[in-house]
C-alpha cells in the first residue's frame, strides 16, 4: 500500500506569505460592485452564492447571506456561525439569524425601504425566491442580477494570484513526488488517496476535487474516478489532481506511460502536448477564450484528432474550479490581464486509451505565466 510507504512534510510552508498580500481588500471588491449597480438600475445586492460571500466579506461558513448596499454591507448567519463570521467577516455587520437567513434579509430590507434589490437569479430555486419576495413585501422591487460577482471574481487580484500561484506549485511538487509510484501493480485508488494525502501534509486544505487516476482503457473516459483497477504494463495513465489553499484552487493534469510507448502512443502524447502548448500561447492579455480553444484544435485537426477531443479547452480556477470565464469554442469572452484559466486539451480513443495535458495560467500583459510547473518531459515509465 501507497500510504504505508510515508510521505516527508515540505520543509517549505506553502502558508507563508508577506503579510501585505494576505490583506485581501474586501471593501475594494465590495466598491467595484457598487460601482455597478448604475446599470442594473439597484440600490444593494442580495448575495446567496457562497464562494461570492467569500469573495465579498471573507467569510467561509456553509450557510450565509450578504447584502452589499450603497452604504453598509452586512451578514445573516445562523447561530453556529456567529463567532466565526464575526473574526472572519472584514467591514461588515454581522446579524445572527434565528428565524431564516432569507427572512431576515428581506425584512431587514423592507424595514429600510430599499425599492430596488439585485438578487443572485443562478442561484436562488424558485421556493427561495418566492418566500423572499412575500418577506419583503409589495414595495421591493427585485432585479435579476446574477453575474455581477463573478464577472469581478473573473479578474484576480494580487492576494488571490499569489494563492493560486501557491496551489500550484504545491499541486506540481506532490506530482513529482510520486510520479516514481505510477507502476504496475498499484491501484488507481491508492494512487489518489496518496496524492490527497501529499497535499494536506503539504499545507493544503485538501482537495480542490476528486483526484483522478484513469488507466489503460479507462484513460478514454474524461473524468473517471479512481477504481480498484491495478496499473498494468503498457497502460496510459492519466492523473488530474489540484490543491486548495486558503480557499484558493489549482488544477493540472499529466499523462504518462508505463512501458516503453510505441509509435501510435508517441503521435498521441505529442499532438496534444503540442496542442496545449500552442493554445497556452495565446492565452494572453486582449484575446478571446475561443481564440485559446481555437488553437488547440487546429493541432489536433491536422493529425485528424479533433473529434476525439470531447470537452472545452479550459475553465477559469478561484475560489470555485470552475468559475468564468469558459475557454470553449466561440466563447467572445476577452482574457484580461489577472485572469486566472486552465488549458487541458485532451484525446481520448475508446479501446485505446486517451491522453490529456492541463496547466493553471495566468494571464499577464506578456508571457503568460504557468502556475502549475511540473515536468511534461518525463512522460514514460520503462
């Protein structure tokens, strides 16, 4: 067994960091918001999506509702949260709530006659807004404003890069650790249960998501969760892994082969290498998300690969690892300078095996910066 074998900390601490970085601007994120709400014509939103919590006031409990006003923004949680929001919440009033966390926003709102009221419409079912909107009685007007947090979450600032970065790197390092480990006779799961356990003795939060170790066969299936399976000789195996810090994600991907590859498996390994890092390439300040997407495929058409490459080229990575922008084809969606994507092109060939290459970007006024620096030479285990 994998954890038998031990794993040694990092003498690095991935948790240490210039105490001026650490101070995320809560109120700067909480003004560039209000400085939109000219043109959804409201007076405050009504935030119900937690990661947009988080990204507002810094609290990271599981239930919560936020109100950024003109003025004052406050915080409704319930009474197991009240001492956390409390330390966690930066310039905002916390309201312990002990009859609804919804019911108490809207009165609160309808007491202070607020006529025009965003709302999260992703976020909210159809009960919740119901029961929001009989609360708040006849005189709120509630607009449909999802998308407001998460077109600023789109942009990083420089406390969030410098915790991605942080992810990254630590996500690459425990993949150079055991990427001695992928061989015959190890199961998929064991592989994955390493991998996490690295992470959190690393520092890391856990997880970003379920780690996957696909092989052989099931190197085709694009998000196959660990099994039982023992890594065979001559397998494909794919490991998708990535690591939380201070609620930050990383995601990447790497392929390697167990035996020494033959002709097919090197085409294959080598077009979407190739695919990811023409696509990393114009991943830069001014372009659009298709345009990234765009690039890989072209790769992968001229060795008539395209149709095997099933998903997107990428997703943005924060505070969620998915969150905007998408990097899928056509999206008109423009890279700016603090936007933080993955590019993982990906094939994928029934019977066969598939192979995928994925790093975490960041884009920047030049070069764009790979956030998950671990070897893509070493790709074969003879």
């Amino acid at each position: 067994m994998l954890l038998n074998e031990g794993a040694k900390a990092s003498s690095f601490c991935f948790h240490t960091m210039n105490p001026d970085i650490l101070q995320h601007s809560y109120e700067a994120r909480r003004q560039h918001l209000r400085s939109k709400f000219g043109r959804k014509k409201i007076s405050a939103l009504l935030v119900t999506s937690l990661p947009n919590i988080s990204y507002l006031t810094g609290f990271h409990g599981s239930a919560g509702v936020a109100l950024v006003g003109v003025s004052k923004s406050l915080l409704w949680v319930d009474p197991r949260y009240t001492l956390q929001a409390t330390e966690q919440a930066a310039g905002v009033e916390v309201i312990e709530a002990r009859r609804g966390l919804l019911k108490q926003a809207a009165s609160w709102l309808r007491k202070e006659r607020i006529g025009h009221v965003g709302y999260e419409d992703a976020t909210l079912t159809c009960r919740a807004f119901s029961g929001l909107q009989k609360a708040g009685g006849p005189r709120i007007h509630w607009v449909a404003a999802g998308g407001m947090v998460e077109d600023l979450r789109t942009v990083k600032d420089a406390a969030e890069i410098e915790w991605i970065r942080k992810a990254g790197k630590l996500t690459a390092q425990v993949f150079e650790e055991i990427r001695g480990k992928i061989r015959p006779g190890v199961r998929e799961s064991d592989l994955a249960a390493e991998i996490e356990y690295r992470m959190k003795r690393k520092g890391a939060e856990g997880a970003a998501f379920e780690t996957i170790v696909a092989s052989g066969e099931r190197s085709a299936w694009p998000h196959a969760h660990p099994s039982a399976k023992l890594l065979k000789e001559n397998d494909l195996v794919i490991v998708d892994l990535g690591a939380i810090l201070a609620g930050y994600a990383a995601d990447m991907t790497r392929t390697v082969y167990l035996g020494k590859p033959s002709a097919r498996v090197r085409t294959l390994y080598n077009k979407v290498r190739e695919a990811q890092e023409r696509a990393t390439q114009v991943a830069v300040e001014g372009r659009l998300t298709g345009d990234v997407d765009a690039a890989a495929r072209r790769v992968l058409k001229g060795s008539k690969l395209e149709q095997y490459f099933t998903h997107s080229t990428g997703h943005g990575v924060g505070l969620e690892i998915h969150e905007m922008p998408h990097v899928s084809r056509g999206d008109k969606s423009r890279l700016r300078k603090g936007c933080v994507i993955t590019v993982e092109p990906g094939v994928y060939l029934e019977g066969f095996g598939g192979a995928r290459i994925e790093d975490t970007i960041l884009v920047t006024d030049g070069r764009p910066e790979v956030l998950t620096p671990a070897t893509k030479d070493a790709w074969f285990i003879s």
